[in-house]
C-alpha cells in the first residue's frame, strides 16, 4: 500500500483500463450494431412474417431471453466445439464467441421493442399507403418502420445501455476488456478498492457517453406526436 | 374507349367476413364526372364495397373494371397502377404521422410516381393549396386539426391524379364545427368534374350534390335512384325512410363521429333484422 493512487492510476491502472476499454469497445460496438439489426429482423418477421416464420422468431426470442446470458456465453464458447457438423467443431475465439453472445441476447430483446413500435402503428396508415398505389414493401420501409423506430428507440437505446454493461461477462472467457483487465489489476496488485471503483468510473462514462449519442439520436428524429416521452 | 363506358364498375361482388355474406352479389358502374352516394346503416357493407373497389379488401368473386377493362388482381403490379388511379378517403385520415402535410401528399408521388423531389414538392403544394392549406404545409398530423387532417387526406389522394375517388364517411370522425370545411372541398371537387363514390350520412348535402342515391342493407344493394326522387314526399322508398330517421334524430346534421367504427362489430350478428330496426338501433 505503498503508491499514492494518482500515481497507480497514471503508471498502471491507467494505462490498462484504457487498453482494456478498447477491448470492450471492439466487443461492444458490433455486439449492438448486429444485434440492432437482429432485433429489427426477428421484430418485423415476427409481426408481418408467414406464420412458420413468426414462431420461429417467437422460440428465438424465448430462448434467448428465458436463459441466463452467462450460460448463453458458455455455451458459445466452451460448448459449440463439441457439436459436430460433418466432423468438424466450430471453435470460436473469445472475442468473436462474446460478440455472437451479446448481439443474440441483444438482438431478442430488440426485437420486443421493434415489435411494440411496428404494433403501435396502426393499420389505416397501411390501408392509405396501398391505396395510393404503393407496395407491401414499400408501405412497410416508407410508412412503418420509420415510425415503428422513433417509438422503439428509447427501449433499444435501453438496451445498448444494458449491452455496455453486461459485456463485463465477456471477461470469464478470457477476454481481456475492462473488467478482465481490472481483475487482472487488482489480483496483482492486491488494491481492490481502487481498481474496482476506477473500474466502475470507467463504466459510468462509457454509458454517459452512450447515453448522450442516443438522445442526440433520438432528437434528430423528433417530430410533433413522436416526442420522447418526459421523465 | 366510348363515351358511354363506366370509369369504373362493378360486377357481382361477393364478400363473406367471418361467416357473414357483407357483400351478396353488389353491382355499380359510374360514369365520368358522376357522383353517387352510398348511403344505409351502419354495418350494410358500405366501406367493405368501397374498399372491395379497389382491393384493400379482396372480393371472393366478382369483377372490377377500370374504364372497360378488368383489372388483374392477381398481378401486383396491376394491382399497384390500379390504386393509383382510385383515390381513396378514409373516416379516420389515415395520414402518416411521421410525415408533415407536404411530405403526406409528396410520398406517394415521389415513391410510386418516381417524380423528382422538386416537382413532387411543386404538385403537393398546389394540392394542399387546392385544399386551403398552403400555410399549414410543414405542420405534422399531430398538430392538424381533424378537418385539417382530412383536407391533407384528400389532397395527397387528388395528387395521384385518380380517375375517380371513393369516399368513406369523410367527416363522420370530425367534431360538427369541422364537418364543413371538409364538404365545401368535395363540393369542389365535385364541381370540377371529379368523378366520386361516397358513402355519407349527410343526407341534404350530399342529395345537392349525387347524381345517384344508392342505398344499402345487409350486403345489398336495396334502391338506387335520384336523391330527388328517392326522396320526394310519398316516395314510399327505404332511402327516405332512412334518410328521414338520420334527420329527425341529427337535426340534419348527419351521424356523429364514433357510431360508424364501433357500430360495425355489433352489427355482425343481427343479419335477421329488418333494416329498419338496424337503423334505428344505430341511431
Ligand atoms: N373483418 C370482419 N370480420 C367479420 N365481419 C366483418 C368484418 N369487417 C366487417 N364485418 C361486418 O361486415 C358488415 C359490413 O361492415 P361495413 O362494410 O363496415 O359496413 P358500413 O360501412 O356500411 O357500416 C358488418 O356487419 C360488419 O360487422
Ligand atoms: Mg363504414
């Protein structure tokens, strides 16, 4: 208990946080960015999708929210090896295994939120936008979804923040990201205290800024009857 | 094509809707510049054949015509440059609420059309100026009021340039206040020659402005006339019946707003009923 903190942060704690933050971030940032775009997928098929289709969104969803998300991580890493497919074990690195982790789990909870906004619109608007001579497709890509995604995106946004944090799991397999990092730190150095609260700091400002992006996001597309809702 | 050739017309359109025959066997042709109104209880099928008209809701037999030739309803496509020629008006707008005015009347033009930014923006204000909303073209539905809504609603379907327009109850869903601006611009339109199918509870306006009275019961097509004669005194008609309950009770100002939405599932069960009495429970 000898240096003085400042000086552990600037020579040790410091200088690994910050390589164990770009490793979080280099988890994170697909994580969200695939499991946004499963969430948008799994949501839009389970509510205009074929009906084989829709339940089989619906027991990805189950699935994926009805099991704890260390087991998920587990599973990816420790257990997809031993199933064979013609012979061959898929073995994944830590960091691609946490990545698949993360943006399934992300991208089932997503989907609820893409689901609750593509509901949300209602059908008349479908109606007029066929009878004026628009597609399907196109009355779902022009009309729906960009409303289904202002009224989903508080709760997606929710769920990047959720996605921060829980992305601390990817350190029991082995990958070095902020918390595998700061364990590694305190082990060493026996300063519990210090790394951990450091550790949460860290934390805090990665979710601050995340938080930030996403109402900088969620203004830019605000229009009148599609507000954020005051809290 | 011949002068006498219908815009549009419909051949013996069936439509059953959980077990019920809505439509049995309805057929109407209407010719360039016509109006004909459709008027009945709530729940005698006037907005399933208007939607049948144009498809929103598949009729399980029967024909439509668009200037003599059947449309293909199997084809998208087909079914796509159809619909853009049968502008359609809903009881309740039905504007993209993400969209400002401007952009509600632009989308269509820009994503079915293929216009430029540029010239769709051109026509969809002069439409909302058609309309009398030039100065309210970036407001978003959130802020319009209901007739506002409405005027929005029907300029976005004129911009389309539709060979004839079916509308469903236009101001049923409007406070009375509101109910006039919305009839002054199908006045218009009527008056610039639009061809028009509008199902209404306004019965003295809409009488000053049909060609044609038709009225429906249980899925049918019961007489079909002019307004004056359907509605002379002693005519004996179902329509001046109807049509004479709806004023007693109004005082001529037509149904209010909820009745037309909320009465229909009430009304599936009760085919047996004579159509008097369905009117009269309605009102
Ligand atoms: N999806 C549906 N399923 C079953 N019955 C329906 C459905 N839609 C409409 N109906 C019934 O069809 C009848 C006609 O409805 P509608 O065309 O809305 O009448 P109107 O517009 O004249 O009030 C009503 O009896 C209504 O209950
Ligand atoms: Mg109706």
């Amino acid at each position: 208990m000898s240096m003085p903190y400042l000086e552990f942060l600037r020579g040790e704690l410091g200088p690994g946080l910050l390589d164990g933050l770009w490793v979080s971030l280099v988890v994170i940032a697909p994580s969200a960015l695939l499991g946004g775009l499963i969430g948008l997928t799994a949501g839009v098929l389970r509510v205009y999708g074929p009906r084989p289709v829709r339940w089989l969104t619906e027991c990805y969803v189950s699935l994926f929210r009805g099991t704890p998300l260390v087991v998920q991580v587990f599973f990816w890493y420790f257990a997809l090896p031993y199933i064979r497919v013609g012979g061959h074990g898929i073995v994944l690195d830590p960091i691609p295994a946490a990545i698949l982790s993360f943006a399934l789990c992300s991208g089932a909870y997503q989907s609820e939120y893409i689901r609750g906004g593509l509901n949300s619109i209602k059908r008349g608007q479908i109606r007029a936008a066929l009878a004026l001579g628009m597609t399907t497709r196109q009355a779902v890509t022009s009309v729906v979804l960009p409303q289904a995604f202002r009224r989903a995106l508080p709760g997606c946004g929710n769920e990047i923040i959720y996605l921060i944090k829980y992305s601390s799991l990817a350190s029991i397999i082995t990958v070095n990201e902020l918390t595998g990092t700061a364990t590694t730190i305190a082990k060493n150095s026996w300063r519990n205290i210090e790394v951990f609260c450091t550790l949460g700091v860290f934390y805090l400002l990665l979710v601050t800024v995340a938080t930030g992006l996403l109402r900088l996001l969620e203004n830019s597309l605000s229009v009148p009857g599609f507000e954020r809702p005051q809290s | 094509m011949s002068e006498a050739t219908p815009i549009l017309e419909a051949r013996s359109l069936v439509k059953i809707l959980g077990g019920n025959r809505v439509l049995e066997n309805v057929s109407l042709d209407i010719g360039r510049g016509r109006v004909k109104v459709l008027i009945g209880p709530s729940g005698a099928g006037k907005s399933t054949l208007l939607q049948c008209l144009n498809f929103l809701i598949p009729p399980d037999s029967g024909h439509i015509l668009l200037e003599g030739r059947e449309v293909e309803k199997t084809s998208k496509r087909e079914l796509c440059a159809f619909r853009q020629q049968v502008g359609m008006i809903f009881q309740d707008f039905n504007l993209f609420d993400h969209l400002s005015a401007l952009e509600n009347v632009r989308v269509a033009l820009m994503k079915v059309k293929g216009m430029s930014k540029l010239e769709a923006t051109e026509r969809a204000v002069a439409e909302l100026k058609r309309v009398g909303l030039a100065d309210k073209a970036t407001l978003y539905p959130a802020n319009l009021s209901g007739g506002q809504k409405q005027r929005v609603a029907i300029a976005r379907a004129l911009a389309m340039d539709p060979k004839v327009m079916l509308l469903d109850e236009p101001t049923s869903a409007l406070d009375p206040e509101l109910i006039g601006e919305v009839l002054t611009v199908i006045r218009d339109l009527a008056q610039a020659g639009m061809t028009m199918i509008l199902a209404t509870h306004q019965i003295s306006f809409s009488a000053s402005l049909a060609d044609e009275f038709i009225f429906m019961e249980r899925g049918r097509i019961v007489e079909q006339g002019s307004p004056a004669d359907l509605l002379a005194r002693g005519a004996q008609s179902r329509t001046q019946a109807f049509c004479s309950k709806i004023s007693e009770l109004t005082g001529e100002s037509g149904q209010s707003g909820q009745s037309g939405e909320s009465g229909q599932s009430g009304e599936s069960g009760q085919s047996g009923e004579s159509g008097k009495a369905g009117a009269e429970r309605r009102l």
